[in-house]
C-alpha cells in the first residue's frame, strides 16, 4: 500500500506531470507508427 501512497505523492509534483506528458506523447507516436505500417503491410501483402 506504501509503493501506490508514494507514486500517487509522486504524480502530484510538476516532474511527474512533465514525465507524463512526455510517456504519453511516446507512446502515442509508437502506437499511431504501428498502426500506419501495420495498414500499409496489409494492403501491400493483400
């Protein structure tokens, strides 16, 4: 229960705000990557 109090503590500090930011803007890009080669193997293998 200590390890979520602390990353909870943790998540509230302008740091955490900007790791997030920056986690979630990566892995957005991988996603929408992914996505973008997964279509074009598709049709080229189609």
């Amino acid at each position: 229960m200590g390890y979520f109090r602390t990353l909870r503590n943790y998540l509230r500090t302008p740091k955490a705000r900007h790791d997030f930011k920056d986690y979630a803007r990566a892995g957005s890009l991988i996603l929408l990557t992914a996505l973008i080669v997964g279509l074009i193997v598709r049709r080229w293998a189609a």
